[in-house]
C-alpha cells in the first residue's frame, strides 16, 4: 500500500473522507493481489528451481527441495531486513518460504511426483489434496459449526438490546478466532518444517557423504 494515501489519512488526524477511504480501499485491494501473486511466484520457483537442481545435480527431489530452500532462504530474510523489517520480525515474515517448502515436501513424502509440477499451475491448494489426512469422523466440525451459531445466536440478541455491544464483542470474537488461526499457521510450518519417515531415509545420501542442512 502506497504511503502516500496512509499519510493523507494521518495528517487529517485520521478524520476522512469518503474518497480518502476509497482510495484507502483501493490500494488495500491492490496490496493483497500483490501479497498473493508474491507468495503463488515463490512456490512456483521453488518448485521449479529445485526441479532443476535436481535434474542438473541428479539428486532425488526431497534433497533438491531441501536444497533449494537453503539456497533462498538467506535472500528472503535479507530482502525483508533490507525493507525495514525488524530482526525480531524476520522469522515470522518469512514463514510464507518455510511453508512453501513444507508443503511441497509433504507432497513429495505423500508419493506424489514431484517432476510432473507445472509450476506455473501450482498451488499449495492443489498439493495439499493428495497429502491431507482422511477424515475419520466430523465430530469436531459439528461442534466447530454449532459453537459458531451460538456466537451469532448472542450477537443477534445482544444487538436488539444495544448494536454497538454487539458490534464490539463481534470484533472480539473475531480477533480471537484470527489469532488462533495465526497460530495453526505456525505451528504447521513449524511441527513438520522437515518431514520425517521412519524405515529409510528421505534422502539420497550424495556423493560427499553430507546431507543439505534444514533451516
């Protein structure tokens, strides 16, 4: 989002316009289909990438993968710091490389082929459909659903007492369920950031004798 419409904004002491919050609009909109074609371009040259590095080095994909990821991920930490981003920070700004390279592992560990890729049409979506985990049961998503007509089934009465109740323990609820999210997030990239299969190795010992170290 460009800084120049967020100074606007500031320098009014954040009372706006309704074109103010147009372009505000605008440029939010234009920001995300940034963020996501960044993040699709990513995984699409990681796969295609470490495809390369397999066929050139004649190594099996899970290595080339790893590979890979050790390659770039220095850069996307370098690139992020080098954009004002605070070292504290780094790690979680780049969780997206951490995931990417996760889930194309779990898709390689799963018995899909990795070569067979385009990566121009990949998408963590369409590689997740081999690796997910049979449903045993909808138990947990029943309750999941009920509780969440239950949260409406309160704000929907509290706002025929007083709407902006409502609309603030709406907010409420919602920061909360955006938190945990935030945190599954995570801590899927980091249970599983190095698949691990038991009986044989994962990977083609190379000629060294040295393993692609996991960052």
């Amino acid at each position: 989002m460009t800084l120049s419409i967020l100074n606007k904004i500031a320098e009014q002491h954040y009372v706006a316009t309704a074109d103010l919050i147009e372009e505000l609009s605008r440029q939010y909109s234009i920001a995300f289909d940034r963020r996501e074609n960044t993040l699709g371009t990513y995984l699409s040259v990681l796969v295609a990438t470490a495809q390369q590095h397999a066929k050139e080095n004649n190594t099996d994909a899970a290595y080339a993968i790893t590979a890979t990821h050790n390659l770039f991920y220095p850069a996307i930490l370098k690139g992020l710091e080098s954009a004002g981003v605070k070292k504290d920070m780094l790690q979680s700004r780049a969780t997206f490389a951490r995931t990417a390279k996760t889930t194309v592992m779990r898709y390689v560990v799963a018995g899909g082929d990795f070569f067979a890729i385009n990566p121009a049409e990949v998408t963590k979506a369409k590689l997740r459909e081999l690796y997910a985990e049979p449903r045993t049961g909808d138990l947990p998503e029943k309750l999941i659903a009920k509780s969440g007509e239950v949260i409406l089934e309160v704000v929907r009465k509290l706002a025929e007492k007083n709407i902006h109740d409502a609309r603030r323990e709406l907010i409420k609820a919602i920061d909360m369920l955006t938190a945990e999210l935030d945190k599954l997030d995570q801590q899927e990239d980091d249970d599983e950031d190095t698949p691990r299969i038991t009986g044989h190795s994962l990977h083609r010992t190379q000629p060294n004798g040295q393993q692609p170290s996991q960052a």
